[in-house]
C-alpha cells in the first residue's frame, strides 16, 4: 500500500483529465511521511498485545489515496484481540474545467484485520485441573474500510469523473483456544472449557467489500497433551461476515450549450459481504491422548503423531472424529458397562482412520451394528461383549479380558484371556479361527434343559494349551448316582487341532463330574452325578448325619429335597460342609421330613 500510495501521488493518478491541475509535490511528501507511520498489516510500535489498531488517515488533496489501518494487537491470556483500525477515506476527485473531464476521486484504505484473541497456556509439564469456566479471547473486530472521495464533475459536455475504489473492511481475528500448549496434563473435572469466538468482519466501505469473520478457537489445541473430559469441551462459533458497501456515485457530466449533458462517470460496484467464520473443532492436536466420560462439542481432529481417544461410559462426542493415521487407538474403558454401535467406525461416518481398537478397564462393553472397516480388537481387561455382525473384526483377548456376546466375530485368539459365549448361555459364531494355544480359557455355563454355550467357527480350532472351566446353572443334574447330562459346546467346520486341558475340568465339584470328548469336528461336555454318597465330603460326626437324612429323603420322598439337592450338586467340597454345618444339632428331628424352616435355613445358604 506504501508504493501504491506514493506510485498514484508521484504519478499524478489524482489529477486525471485534459485540463489537469498541479498539485505541489508537498502533499506527494506528506503522504509519503503518513505512509511510514502507517504501512498496511503493521502495528506501531507502541502497541501492546491486544490493543487496537490505529486508523489510516484520509487521503491529502484531490483524487489522493486513503491509508489502510492497521490490524489489532494479538490477546494474550485468554484476553480478547484489539479491533483492526479503520481504513482512510479517499479524497474528492477535482471537477473539471473548460469542457474538461471530472478527477477520479481517491481510493480509500482497508480496515486493519482483527487480533487473534489469546488462549490460556501453562508451563509444559505442569497439570492443568478445572472445575469451573475455561474461555479463550474473542478475535477482535476487523476495521470498516475508508470510503472512496466523491467523483470531479464534468465542465461544458466533458466527462464526469469514476469513482474511486472503497476500502474494503477488515476481517476479524481468529478467537483463541479455551487452552492451548504442549507437554500438559488437563483434567477437566465437571468443568466447561470452550473456544473464543471469532471476532466479526469489518464493513465495507462505499463499494468495498465486507471483511470475512474470524473463525472460533478450539476448546483445546497443542501437542503431546493429556486429557482427561468429564465435563464439557467445545470449539468457539465463528464471527460473523461485515457488510459490503454500497456502489460509488459516478461525477455528473457538463452541460453543454445546447443544454445537452456530457458522459457521466462511471459508479463504484457494491460491494460483497463477507463470509461467515468457520467454527473450529472442540480437540485438535498432535500426540494427544484423550479420555471422556463427559461431552465433546465440534468433534476431535489428530494432525500429528500417535494418539489414542477412550471413550468412556456417559461419553457423548457430537461431530466427527479424525485420527491421524492407523497407528491411532480407538479404546472402550472404564470400570462401568455400556453399548457402543460399531455402524459409527469408519471412512465417511463419525470415528474415522482409526487403526488399533482395544478394550481396557474393568467394565463390560456391548457392541453392535457392523463397523465399515477392518477393526482388529484386542482385549486387555473387563468384558467385550459381541452382539453385532463383525466378521471383520478379529480378535485378541490377553490375560485379564473376557470376550463374549451373541454375535459374529472374525478370528479370534486367546492368549491367557477367557472365551466366554453369549451373554448368559448363548452361542457366538467365528468367521474363520478359533485358537487357545496361548493358554486361552473357555468358559462354559450349561443348564438342566440341555442348552450350553457355544463356539461355532466356520475355520479350525486349536484346543491345545487352552482349558475348560464349567459354570452350571441352578437345576437338578440328577439326584441318583450315575445321572448324566450331555452337552455340544465347540464345532469347528475346518476341524479341531489337539484337545483341551482336562487337569482342571472337574470344577471341584462335591457331587457332578464334567468330562470332554471328541470327534472331528466337534467338543463335548458331559456332567455326571459323581460315584459318592452325600455324607463322602462331611468330615465331623454331625456333617455326616446331616448327609445321611439327606440321602434317606431322596429315596423315601424326593420332592421333599429336589431344591435342596439341585443347589448342594453345584457345591465344592467345602462349600457343602458348610451347608451340613447350618443344620448341625437338627439331624435328630430330620428322620421324618426337614421342616419348613429348616429347608428355608439350609437353601438360604446355599444360595449365599
């Protein structure tokens, strides 16, 4: 704008017609002296962060050119941006003389852009905690442009002059982040965070343009951050556009002796509006590692690094989640159950270019739907309860993870975690592997009906190092000795590699022996009343009385005892002692029948 302005005074661009009139070089000097007080996107020296901008001045003689303001200072702190100085009005154009054309009047200057409002940062390695409010500083208005001089008429048939270009207004500073920096822990604990919002655009001056608004600062921005979200995150609004200026007025042409008008000059166009700023996001960073049990407004953006995002249960996200790469981690945690949809992963939807999923904490986590990706899970802790179709979905369970659900999965491979099918006795179905060999555990729940869980895999499954453990539900598994129930719990259409370890099968049941077996392709499981008698676990005198009455009552009148027996059949050892124990001293009034407040007593028990 400096060589502009000097370029149109030396020139004499102010002077345009036939008959032009001379203007002392004196105001091409001063000119030139304002012009280095005020060069355009310059603050002077004297102004502080935050502050204003200082106006351009208006143009100096005929057709002279208005100087632009300068922008507003930065805020620092969370403070707000300055506003941009508002640009110098051209100078009048000069009317023509003797038949001669209008001047052009002058062009007038822009206003200075808005500051960016500032951002609340701390020390790198420090912890940020909050409880309460968190903003960042308003981006600062934009400044109005100048507007252009008004147009020199024309004399006796000549030419009116044009009308000078109008300043257009400032655009308004960028609002700050509610925090911003690296190398931070930030736990927001209940508390609001939110970005500052974008300062508004500057009108346009006479024909000029109206300055676009600023866009609204992040909740969050930086790198290498740590945050932990149980409150509320979200990106400022964007500012608003300024209004574009109206057109110029071209001069009047001359009026000639036949009272016939000269040419009029041409009018200034009107000026556009600015746009609207752009929000920004509630997160964006690089190296970030997210954890949210509260809101996220305006969505996650990663632009760097590797970085992982936890959702939590209570979580809520609105808007789009962007990983970086696939080295990314998308985690369900924490210690309390809840459901994700898997519709919600992939290109195109809300959780995008993640390339690690893993489940961690102690809680259960329910997903459902059918993911638009390939999402490998690895299960490190709690339970990963599959009820939707995830066919391209593998999976991992490591010690310390459970994997369930009724649905579909793709390979799986437990590696010291468990494999524990449907959500109570139900069947999960395997689109390709299954394999224990990493010392994986299969988790059986069988019931008195004949239902069991169930592992149906389409491919191979590999039993060796893995083990069974048998979780019978409430029910009668036969009160006479030899009775036996007969359950399929695995079917491999690709065939069955080794077999299970039978070492720790039995449960340490008292009375029910469970047993494996089989064939190419299959796995059963049978439960067999044990080859002892009642009183075989009691180790005092009274125990074995207890035991005795027992047996007796299964012979003489069974339905007297079923609900007895049925609970003391899925006892341990030492948990049917403790069972004969509550009715010690009673064993003499038993040779009848057992009262109902003893069978109330001894169920109670057993039920604890």
């Amino acid at each position: 704008m400096l060589g502009e302005s000097v370029g149109h005074l030396l020139n004499g661009d102010f002077c345009q017609g036939k008959l032009m009139i001379k203007r002392s070089f004196l105001y091409a000097v001063l000119v030139f002296l304002v012009s280095l007080l005020f060069t355009v996107g310059v603050s002077p020296a004297w102004a502080t962060a935050g502050s204003d901008g200082i106006d351009g001045p208006d143009g100096v003689g005929p057709g002279a050119v208005g100087i632009d303001g300068t922008d507003g200072g930065d805020g620092s702190d969370a403070d707000p941006g300055g506003a941009g100085g508002h640009g110098g009005n051209g100078a009048d154009g000069s009317d023509g003389v003797a038949g001669g054309t209008g001047g052009d009047s002058g062009a007038a200057g822009d206003g200075g852009d808005g500051g960016a409002g500032g951002s609340t940062t701390s020390t790198p390695g420090t912890t940020i905690n909050n409880g309460g409010t968190i903003t960042g500083g308003a981006g600062g208005s934009g400044g109005t442009g100048g507007n252009s001089g008004n147009a020199g008429h024309g004399d006796d048939l000549g030419v009116g002059g044009d009308a000078g270009a109008a300043g257009d207004g400032g655009d308004g500073g960028a609002g700050g982040a509610g925090i911003s920096g690296s190398n931070l822990t930030i736990n927001n604990n209940g508390g609001t965070i939110t970005g500052g919002t974008g300062g508004t655009g500057g009108a346009g001056g006479t024909a000029g343009d109206g300055g676009d608004g600023g866009a609204g600062g992040a909740g969050i921005s930086g790198s290498n951050l740590t945050i932990n979200n149980s409150g509320t995150i979200s990106a400022g609004v964007g500012g608003t556009g300024g209004p574009g200026g109206s057109g110029g007025t071209g001069g009047v042409g001359g009026v000639g002796t036949p009272f016939l008008l000269g040419t009029g000059g041409t009018g200034g166009v009107g000026g556009v509006g600015g746009t609207g700023g752009s929000g920004s996001v509630g997160i964006i960073g690089s190296g970030l590692a997210v954890t949210n049990s509260g809101t996220i407004n305006n969505g996650i953006t990663f632009t760097g690094g590797t970085n992982s995002l936890e959702i939590q249960s209570g979580s809520t996200i609105n808007g789009n989640v962007v990983a970086n790469s696939a080295a990314d981690t998308f985690r369900l945690g924490g210690p309390t159950n809840s459901t994700f949809n898997t519709v919600q992963i992939g290109g195109g939807v809300q959780y995008r270019n993640f390339g690690i999923f893993e489940k961690t904490g102690t809680g259960t986590w329910t997903l459902t739907g059918t993911p638009g990706q390939v999402t490998p899970w690895t299960i490190n802790g709690g339970t990963l309860s599959v009820n939707g179709a995830m066919a391209n979905a593998t999976m991992t369970v490591n010690t310390g993870g459970t994997l369930g659900g009724t649905g579909t999965v793709g390979s799986v491979i437990i590696s010291g975690g468990i494999f524990a099918p449907g959500n109570s006795i139900g069947t999960t179905n395997v689109t390709g592997n299954v394999d224990f060999s990493g010392g994986g555990v299969y988790q059986v729940e069988v019931n008195e009906g004949g239902s069991a869980d169930l592992i149906n895999a389409t491919g191979t499954a590999t039993l060796t190092g893995g083990s069974v453990q048998v979780l019978p539900e409430a029910g009668s598994y036969g009160s006479q000795i030899g009775d036996a129930f007969n359950y399929t719990i695995l079917t491999a259409t690709g065939g069955l590699v080794g077999t299970f370890d039978n070492s720790g099968i039995d449960g340490n049941f008292a009375f029910l022996t469970p047993s494996l077996s089989y064939d190419a392709n299959n796995v059963y499981l049978k439960l067999e009343r044990k080859q002892v008698s009642f009183s075989s676990v009691a180790t005092t005198p009274n125990q074995t009385a207890i035991a005795n009455v027992l047996a007796a009552l299964n012979v003489a009148d069974p339905d007297a005892v079923k609900e007895v027996l049925n609970s003391l059949s899925l006892l341990t050892n030492m948990g049917a002692q403790q069972a004969y124990d509550s009715l010690s001293g009673f064993q003499h009034s038993l040779s009848g029948a057992l009262s109902n407040n003893l069978m109330h007593r001894f169920l109670q028990l057993l039920r604890t």
